[in-house]
C-alpha cells in the first residue's frame, strides 16, 4: 500500500484562511487580536520561529509584536516584561520563545504569563484544565497533530493510538487531547518512551502512530501496522555533506519503507511543522474573543 500523504502545508493554509476571515469579522467589531512575542537572546533556531510567528500574524490581518531582550537579561526584567503584556490590552496572547538561556527558569516565566493569555497552553492551570477536559487553549503541537488527524478523515474515536516520546510539549498534552472524551479525540492512548522494553510491540498495534521522539527515522517499516496511520512529530538534523547547509531533515520515521506499509502519513518537512505556527495564530484569536466577552 503506497500511503496518502496528509500535507501539513495544504491544511495549515486552510486553516489559516478561516482565521483570516474570522480576524476581519472581529476587526468590524473593534477587536483585534495581538500577540506579543518575547524572545531573549539571538539563537538562531529561535528567530526563525519568531520570524515565522511574525509573518504568520501579519499573514491573518492580526497584530504582533516581538520584544527582543539580550541574552544576559535577568530574570526579573523578563517577568516585569511579561508583567506588562498581561496588562495591556493590546495583547490578547503572550508566547515566550524556548528555549531560555540557562539562568532564566522556564517554570517561573511560563507561570507568570496570565492563564487567559498563555497561547502556548503550557501554563499549569491550562495543562490541568486539558487533563480534566475543560476549555483552554490547547498546546499548539499536539493540537496540529489532531486537526491533521481530523482533517484528513481519521478520526482519532475509537481508535488504537500509540505516541512514541512523553515530552511537556508534545507527547504528554497530546495523549491527553486524544484520550478527551471529546470530539475529535476518545482515543484509546499508549504512551511509549525510553522506559518501554520493547517499542515495536506497543508501535506494531498502533491504528494511529504518533512519533515524537526525537530521533532521526527511528521508526522503521517493520514497526508499523498495515494501513496504519503515521504522523511524524520529529525534526532531526541529518548531517549530509552533499547539501550546502551540511544537513538535511529527517523526521523520526524511516519515511519510504513506512510510507509502503501505511494508510496515511505526514511527511517532514511539510506535515506537522507549519501545524504549529498556526494553532498559535489559533490560540491568539480565541483568546481574544474569550477577552472581549469579560
Ligand atoms: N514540528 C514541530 O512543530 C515540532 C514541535 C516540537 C517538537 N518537534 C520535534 O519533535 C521531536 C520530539 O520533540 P520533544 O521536544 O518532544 O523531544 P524531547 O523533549 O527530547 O522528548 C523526547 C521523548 O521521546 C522519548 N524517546 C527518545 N528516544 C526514544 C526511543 N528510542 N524510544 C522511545 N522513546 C524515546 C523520550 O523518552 P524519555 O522521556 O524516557 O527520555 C522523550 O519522552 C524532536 O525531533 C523535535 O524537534 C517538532
């Protein structure tokens, strides 16, 4: 079976489009949604991020705005800074660009953001009112991975889905969004990390394989149902000395012999990357219809 691919790009721009038409609404009744970025130091991993955050906002009519603090900047004045954008209307999202040089607490500052503007739903009161099931901006990887899943006709209900990685950010919150007895998810969910003896036993029964993990094309044909539906989570730098960077991407699934086996599956670049921006731009909106009705 030669697998559909589910472009990332093709439902990112959908999904885009809708929110672009929902900001013009919102703007013909005065509100505009803002997001503030803050972004500390000058990795440049980082700015591309914020750079595509930017765009993506400028993209749906939404304002943005980044503030860029130095990398020796104390903890203190990037909280006085988060302070500031919970504060002031204009921002209806406040995104705090990770990773955070060693001496600034990721906890402290995610913490401070207000729940109401934390876009990125990593907040302890979002990630608890997610794991009970209650409204909350959903965190923007793992809710691309569901709108992927949901857009491309598999509807995660009922299903068997195995998540290869338990991270904060990816493998933990989309367990909980999946196993939600809600639609779009009521999955029947399996979490596999470092501690499972063998992998290839949970990932071989999987309807819906979710790999998040980290490491370049890790998960390989063998691994993987007939028919299964496959999404690739992973970003990994290959080095390739044919290529003028050095690298390529990889994901963490082994794509070509996978892509063989599978019913559905997400390719990288392409698949879940442009997913995120967009939930972000997502989460933004939200926010600020949620604001405007206190
Ligand atoms: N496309 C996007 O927008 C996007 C967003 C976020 C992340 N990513 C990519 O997704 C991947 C995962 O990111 P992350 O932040 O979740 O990574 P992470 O924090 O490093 O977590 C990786 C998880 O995978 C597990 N793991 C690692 N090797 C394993 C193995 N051989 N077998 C089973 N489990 C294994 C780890 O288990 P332990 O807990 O036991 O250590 C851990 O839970 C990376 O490639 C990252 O670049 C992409």
């Amino acid at each position: 079976m030669a697998a559909k691919v589910i472009s990332g790009n093709e439902v990112a721009a959908e999904i885009r489009a809708e929110l672009k038409t929902r900001v013009a609404e919102l703007k013909e009744k005065g509100i505009v949604p803002g997001l503030g970025v803050v972004l500390v130091g000058e990795d440049p991993a980082s700015i591309s991020y914020v750079t595509s955050k930017a765009k993506g906002s400028k993209e749906i009519g939404m304002f943005e705005e980044t503030i860029r603090l130095p990398e020796d900047v104390p903890e203190d004045e990037v909280l006085k800074v988060i302070d500031n954008l919970n504060k002031d209307p204009k921002y209806s999202g406040i995104l705090v660009q990770l990773p955070l040089p060693d001496h600034i607490s990721v906890e402290n500052v995610i913490s401070y953001i207000s729940p109401e503007k934390d876009v990125d739903g990593f907040h302890p009161v979002n990630l608890g009112k997610l794991l009970r099931g209650e409204p909350c901006p959903l965190p923007c990887t793992p809710h691309g991975v569901q709108q992927l899943l949901v857009r491309s006709g598999n509807d995660p209900s009922g299903k068997n889905v195995v998540i290869c990685g338990r991270s904060n950010i990816v493998g933990k919150p989309l367990a909980a969004i999946l196993m939600q007895k809600a639609e779009g998810a009521n999955a029947v969910v399996t979490v596999v990390h470092t501690g499972a003896i063998d992998i290839a036993y949970y990932t071989k029964q999987a309807d819906i394989l979710v790999a998040a993990m980290g490491r370049p094309e890790a998960i390989t044909a063998d691994m993987v149902r007939e028919g299964a539906v496959v999404v690739d989570v992973g970003v990994n730098r290959v080095p390739d000395s044919s290529r003028k960077r050095g690298y390529r991407l990889a994901g963490d699934v082994d794509y070509e012999p996978v892509a063989e086996k599978a019913s559905f599956i997400t390719p990288v670049p392409g698949g879940v990357g442009p997913m995120t921006v967009t939930m972000l731009l997502h989460n933004t909106v939200e926010s600020a219809i949620r604001l405007s009705e206190k």
